[in-house]
C-alpha cells in the first residue's frame, strides 16, 4: 500500500478484509481499504466488481459478513446509516436518495429534522440553514418549497451534496457524483471536492469518469471480481495501467512507478 | 414540504397553486355543489338539526378516515379498519357487561384497536409482508374474534352511561315551552364531532409539526431514501397502522355507544368508506401523499351524499352507485392534474 502519508497520521477509515456473501456470490472478498484526512481516493472497477458493495457497507446501508471497520483507529459498528452519520460518514447516492415529494429542506434535513423546544418540527429554521446551504453551492437555486420531483436534476444533485455537507462530515463517499450534471455543475462539484478535501476531509469516489479521477483523485484502489487488486498513488499510474487494472485485475507486465520512472 | 397547509402564503397571489391545494378546492367545491343542490331539493336538508345529524354521522368515517390517511401517506393500506371497529366496540360491551366502569371499559377497547393495528406493522414489517394481504387477514381475524366472544350475538343493556359517548352533546339549550314541555332551542355539538374535530387536529398536527409525521411522508414518498437517510422506516409504519387501529377501536366506542349496543357484525365494508373519503381528500394511494383536511372534507362530501340522498328518498343501492362513481372520478381528477 502506498502511504503517502506521515507515519503518525491516523487513517480516517481503515476497512480491513471485509467480506460479504449473497448465498455462494462473494460480492466483496476479503478487502482491505484505507483513507486518510484530506485525500480523494478514486474507487474504480467494473459494476458487479463489488465497490458499491464496498461503499454501502461504510455507509451503513449494508451489513458486511466479515471483517472489520475502523475509524480514526477505534473499531466502530455500523450497523445502519444512522450509526454511518453518528461517525461523521456522509454519502452521496447516485440515485441521490430524495423524498420526491418532500420540498428542499425537508429532504435536507430528512433524519435528522430540527425542532423547537417544545419538540415540534423548527421548519422556520430549516428553511433559513437550507436556503443558506444551498445558495452557497449554487446561487441561482430557487423553488425551495416545491416538491423536489419538479427540480432539475442539477438542483437536486445539489440538496444531495447540501445533506451530506451541512453536518459534521469527516468521511465523504460519493457515488458518481458528477454522472448526471452538466458542465457548469460538474465544475461546481470538482471545485467543492478540492475544497472539502482542502479542510481535511476524506473523499472516496466512485466513478467511471476517468477525467475526474485523474483531476480529483490523490489515489486509487480497484476492485476486481470483489478484490482489491490495486491502491495506487495517482502519479504512479497512467489511464492504461488503470484500465488494465479494471478490465484484467493486473498492471501491464512492463510497469514502473512513473514517479520513479522519472527519477531513474 | 409538499402539503399544503404549510406551504408559503400565496405570494402576491399569483393564481400559481400547489398540487394539493388545487384539489383540496376542487373537493370543496364539489361539497359546496351537494350542499347547495340538496338545499333546493329540501327545505330541510339545510337546517341546524340536520346539519348536526351530517356532522355526526361523518364522525365515524372521519376517524376512520384519519387513521387510513396515515396509513396511505406511508404507501400502505389498511383494509382491517372495519372489522377492528367491531372487536374494538364488542370488547368494551363484554367489559361494561362485566361491570368494568365504561370508561376504562373503552380505554380497553381502544387498546385492543391499537394492539390490531400493532399487529398490522409488525406482520408488514417484519414479516415483509404486502399491507393489502396483511390487513386483510386481520380483517378476517378481527371479524372472527368479535363474532366468536359474542356468539354472533349484540350485546345490550348496557346501561345509560354507556350511551353517552354517542349521545350526548355539548351546548345542548332546552327551555321549558309555555305549555310545560321542553322545547330544545339548540340540540347541541354532538359529542363525536367534538372528538372527532379534536383528532383530526391532533392528527393534522402530527403529520405537519412532528418528526414522526415528515418522517411518514418520506415513508411513502421514497422508502430506501428515507432508510438511507437514517429514518426508522420499520418504526415509522408500525406507528401508522398501530394509530389505525387505535382510531378504529375510537369510532368503534363511538358507533357501539350510539347504538347502545355492542354489535359484532357493525362496520361492514367501513373501510371501503374510509378509503374513498381519504381518495377523494386527494391522498395518493402510491402514498407520499394525502392530507387531513383533504380526508374531513372526503369524509363529508360522503356524508352529506348519503344524507341528502336520504332525505331525497334514494335509494341505499343507488348511493353506493353514486359512491362508488365519484371515488373512480376524484382519482381521476388527480391523474389528469398530475399529468399536466
């Protein structure tokens, strides 16, 4: 594994031989991840190779048949996303998960409502921190009292990022963040990749979108057939190592770091 | 949120309706139409007295309704709700018959509405199975019981008090006429409207202002996002149906004391009723969607069709027709304005 890294520092999330079964299906075989504070790891490979897997179990959405899960080096049980979200692991689905008849705050606070003290729901609060979070990631958002069905699919891409963001995130997964936008929300996203990670935040990402990982990604690991065949630092690695890595599990036969490629 | 009732005040009134509140006003008008054409039809269909005798005999169906609505907002169905009011009602007669005092007696009976509906979630829940089968089994099994302590038999004489619930009123002025008798100057608010009026508030009140009621639209709305949102989706329905069946086992007291009897075979197809008015308040039965006050006036456009097609002398056959013709063109209504 390449640690960059000083050694002192704790990783953020370090996922050791995980394993999970769906009858005789390993989905995901005996993995071992790692991410440190303020690193985008690109998590790549075939669908069906298991990383949605992967990410649903840190988030909670899935319960792994083994192995285990550490966060900032204590063992942590995540047994349902609530646990995810008490630990600061915030996700980004790719179907965005929105209650589509729920306007834009309630989505945003979905879970986790504000309330009065007289424990009634603070919707009057909730509109203000909405209209605050989601006008900072796009200023022209409007509608935010119609139902979130009748937005665009930029602006709802938006809510989803503003529900994982607006609490205490300290481990981000985001799962094909950028497949459904256009160029303008695309920048927006990278933009707020790179300043997330910026304030020390760790990012994983899945995506088929090669330009993002190579502009985004400090790291990435690939999963093959529920393997974790390959956690290589981005300098070290061309498109086509990667892509041999996705589609056969292996680098090329003649490869060398490029880093010290260019030292030697 | 989506509902109505607390979306933005009409800014500048700029005739931009939100969905629910366009067919909240359809109803309305509609239940204005019935109001005014039974209002010609007979002098007195619009009268104090029979206005109360609407408002009273909505009550049953309006609770009912209440429960449903909640139950459909979650994307489910409750088809129980029937036969639950007639285990409810039976159970408090054999306790007031048993000589327990008749409000601990309905307390009881509640309990066991709201146990039924505890059921309901856990079957659909737990055992992952579909809410129509489920709540149709309890249907079955409520029924049976009901009629299995009884014998099939009404239980009656169950003393005044037990009447009062479904009697009594609130208001009621009576003055000694001039030729010694009394004369009733206002009969009063029916004591079931009054409940009635209290839960429907209560209920508004959950779904719009509480935790548990946003977390019942998003239920309904999206299940895996609101699981994935870390919303207790499991608790969240077993809280819907177990409410159900506590307002069945609640109209259930309601309609046995009115009858002063406890009747095994009462509220037959009632869930059918309560389904419509729910339907035609605008709730969706793919669920996310349905309001309250969308089901009051549901409830009393069907109330007010009943009895002014009473007092017209048509009859029960043709009402049903007539039901059974407007739930099919509300939906359809709903339909049409979605699809624009």
């Amino acid at each position: 594994m390449n640690l960059h890294h000083a050694p002192s520092s704790t990783p953020l999330v370090e996922m050791v031989d995980i394993e999970k079964h769906f009858g005789g299906i390993r989905a995901v075989n005996g993995v071992t991840l790692d991410l440190y504070p303020g690193e985008v790891v690109g998590v790549l490979g075939h669908n069906g190779a298991g990383k949605s897997c992967l990410m649903r179990i840190l988030s909670g959405a899935m319960i792994p048949s083994k192995g285990q899960v550490r966060i900032n080096g204590q063992d942590a049980q995540i047994h349902s996303p609530h646990d995810a979200r008490d630990l600061g692991i915030e996700t980004i689905y790719q179907t965005l998960a929105l209650a589509d008849h729920l306007d834009a705050p309630s989505n945003l606070f979905l879970g986790r409502e504000l309330k009065t003290r007289f424990g009634s729901l603070d919707d009057g609060r909730m509109m203000r921190e909405a209209v605050d979070v989601l006008k900072r990631l796009n200023p022209n958002f409007k509608n935010l009292s119609d139902p979130v069905s009748s937005l665009s699919g930029g602006q709802r891409q938006v809510i989803a990022i503003a529900r994982a963001i607006y609490f205490d995130v300290k481990i981000l997964i985001m799962d094909e963040p950028t497949a459904a936008l256009g160029p303008s929300e695309t920048a927006m996203v990278s933009k707020l990749i790179k300043q997330l990670r910026d304030d020390g935040i760790g990012i994983l990402l899945v995506s088929h979108d090669m330009h993002d990982v190579f502009e985004l990604c400090d790291r990435v690991v690939v999963m093959n057939k529920g393997k974790n065949v390959g956690s290589h630092r981005i300098e070290d690695v061309t498109k086509d190592d990667v892509l041999s890595l996705i589609i056969k599990g292996q680098l090329p036969d003649d490869w060398v770091p490029r880093s010290q490629e260019t030292v030697q | 949120m989506a509902e109505t009732d607390r979306s933005p005040p009409l800014v500048g009134w700029n005739l931009k309706l939100s969905a629910s509140s366009f067919h909240k006003l359809s109803a309305l008008f509609t239940l204005a139409c019935l109001i005014i054409v039974f209002s010609f039809g007979n002098p007195a269909f619009f009268s104090i007295n029979n206005g109360l005798t609407v408002l009273l005999q909505t009550a049953v169906i309006g609770l009912l309704g209440i429960g449903m609505t909640l139950v459909i907002i979650t994307g489910g169905i409750d088809l129980s709700v029937g036969s639950v009011l007639a285990l409810s009602g039976t159970v408090t007669g054999l306790c007031v018959k048993a000589g327990i005092p008749v409000a601990p007696s309905m307390a009881i009976g509640v309990c066991v509405g709201a146990a039924c509906g505890l059921f309901n979630g856990f079957v659909i829940t737990k055992m992952r199975i579909t809410p129509f089968v489920a709540t149709l089994g309890m249907m079955l099994i409520a029924r049976g019981v009901a009629l299995q302590l009884t014998g099939a038999a009404p239980i009656s004489r169950l003393g005044e008090a037990f009447g009062v619930l479904g009697n009594g009123s609130l208001f009621r002025i009576i003055e000694k006429g001039a030729n010694g008798f009394p004369k009733v100057v206002f009969p009063g608010i029916p004591y079931p409207v009054i409940l009635l009026a209290i839960v429907a508030v209560a209920a508004a009140y959950l779904l719009n202002r509480r935790q548990i009621g946003r977390h019942i639209y998003a239920t309904g709305s999206n299940e895996e996002a609101a699981r994935l949102s870390g919303v207790a989706v499991d608790r969240t329905k077993m809280i819907a149906y177990t409410l159900s069946g506590a307002l069945a086992g609640l109209s259930g007291n309601v309609l046995m004391s009115r009858l002063i009897t406890a009747q095994p075979n009462e509220g037959v197809m009632y869930e059918l009723d309560a389904i419509a008015a729910a339907v035609i308040g605008g709730a969706s039965l793919m669920g996310g969607i349905g309001n309250i006050s969308g089901t009051m006036i549901g409830a009393f456009i069907i109330g007010v069709l009943r009895n002014g097609l009473n007092m017209a002398g048509v009859s029960a056959f043709i009402q049903q027709i007539l039901i059974g013709f407007i739930v099919i063109l509300a939906v359809y209504i709903d339909q049409i304005r979605n699809r624009r």
